[in-house]
C-alpha cells in the first residue's frame, strides 16, 4: 500500500488512514472494471436498482480490501442487503459505483464512502471522514477529514491539487433530479427562480454534479417527490458522506428542514430528500419550500 494521504495520531485515525488508502489504491482496479465490466447482471440491489456487473464487481472489491484493515469492524454497501462484519472498532458505509446508469453512455461516475464511530445505521454525527473518489478524464480523490477538505489527483502517486477545498462564495452551477413533472409546486418555483439565475449542470450522477458545486458554487438536489416524498437517494451511503464533505468545505446540506448530519435513519437503506450547496441557497431553499 502506498504512503498515508494523512499522518495519523490515534488508533482510530490510523483506521481511518487506512481506509482512505486503500480506496484510492482500489480506485484503479476500479477503473478497470468499469472498462470491462459493462453488462447487465440481472439483478436488482436492496433499494430496486438495476445492477451492472461493475456495480457488482467493485463492491466485492471493496468488501474485501476495507475489511481486511485491522480496526475495521463493518462493511456496509448500497449493493447489499446486509452489513459485512469483522473484528474492529470502526465502521465504512459505501456506494461502490455511483452512477453506473452513466456506464453505457461513458459519462461519469464515481465511489462515495463514509467511516463511522458506530455501526450503520447510525447518525452523520458519527462520521470520522468522508471522501468520493471521480473516474473521470483523471481519476481524483475528494476527502474531508478534521473540518478540512483535500483533493487528489491519483495514479502512480498521489497528488495534492487543493488542500483547502471551499465551496466559492459565489454560486454559479446548478442541478436538479426527479424532473419537472415530478417536484412539489413548491419545489418546481423554487428551480424556476434558481433557472434564472445560475448555469445548469446535470449529469446523471450525484458525485459528479456536487464536484461542480464545489468547484464552481451553486446547488445540487435530489428533492421530495409528489410520488416519493422520502426521496431517492440513500441517506447512509450518499447524503450523510456527501453532506460531510459540503458541510466541511464552507457549503450546507439539508433534507429541507435540517442538515442531512443531524438525521438518524431507521434502516439501513433508507432514502432521503437531499439538498447540498452554498449555505445561502439552501437557507433560500428551506425558507422557500419548506420541505
């Protein structure tokens, strides 16, 4: 394993150093199997997602390689019913391939994880560090750790490109899920205005759209549905790390009425109405909708 993107102190934060280590030395067999792994596995994952091979083929990578780090006592994925256990203290929740519907296209898509204190499902206020790692043109590594936000570019180093990552203050991108058709009335006037206002980015895959939020300002969500008021994304593996990282970077997250962290999910998959972006937009959000 190549040398620590951290210098650790405490047991824990060796864990937690070893965790993100081994993610972004899995990040190019990863990348392979998107290359390779492209077809259509017949089977649905626990939340009713089709399921490509590659979704497949990355999460036992990851299964196997987090929970063979000593102080790593679970495993938990979008990909399986279950929580994967071993001996340890702390817990990883991931979205191995998230936006793989974006795999026939070859437009982006990416890992999300969270480490924990406690053991999935269990409050954003028990994340250690959260990060996203970005198979694009370059495969980049996003991690928050201690209030700070670090970027790396990976490949036979790694290397630092922002150690300071911080949403610019003035917002310039933004995207949508659900569609149109499909928002509250509240919701739908609130993107009108947002339309109005800033450039849309959307791409299909929520890790790509929030590197553009923290890249270039703006908002990203996935809101309350008329047909799924719970929402669509998973709250363990997605919001909470994903929030994590906004809320570490100077930005804001909510599910429309608080901060995405503050929630504690009833079970394991459970969905949530996400919102992430400048604080200003998503205090305008909540004010405006009242979601």
């Amino acid at each position: 394993m190549s040398k620590s993107l951290d210098a650790p102190a405490t047991q824990a934060d060796r864990t937690v150093a070893q965790v993100i280590d081994t993610i972004a030395d899995a990040a190019s067999d990863v990348r392979t199997a998107i290359a390779t792994e492209r077809e259509h596995s017949g089977t649905v994952n626990p939340s009713g997602d089709e399921q490509l091979a590659a979704d497949l083929r990355a999460d036992e990578l990851f299964e196997e390689r987090i929970l063979g780090i000593d102080g790593v006592a679970t495993y938990a994925s979008e990909e399986r019913e279950e929580v994967a256990t071993s001996d340890g203290r702390l817990h990883v929740a991931m979205d191995p391939l998230d936006g793989s519907s974006n795999l026939e296209p070859n437009s982006g898509m990416g890992t999300i994880f969270g480490v924990y204190s406690e053991r999935p499902p269990t409050t954003g206020r028990n994340l250690l560090a959260a990060g996203f790692v970005i198979y694009g043109p370059v495969t980049s590594m996003v991690v928050a750790r201690d209030g700070r936000v670090k970027e790396y570019v990976l490949g036979d180093d790694r290397r630092v490109v922002d150690d300071d990552v911080t949403v610019p203050e003035d917002p310039t991108v933004f995207g949508f899920g659900g569609g149109v058709d499909s928002w509250t009335d509240d919701f739908r006037t609130f993107a009108e205005e947002i339309r109005r206002e800033l450039k849309l980015r959307y791409g299909g895959a929520m890790i790509a759209d929030i590197n553009q939020v923290l890249t270039y300002g703006g908002i990203f969500a996935y809101p309350a549905l008329q047909s799924r008021p719970e929402g669509k994304l998973r709250l363990q593996f997605e919001g909470q790390p994903m929030a994590y990282i906004v809320e570490a970077a100077g930005g804001r997250s909510s599910n429309g009425e608080q901060s995405l962290l503050d929630l504690n999910p009833d079970e394991l998959h459970e969905r949530t109405p996400l919102h992430l972006g400048n604080a200003s937009l998503i205090d305008r959000l909540e004010s405006e909708t009242g979601q």
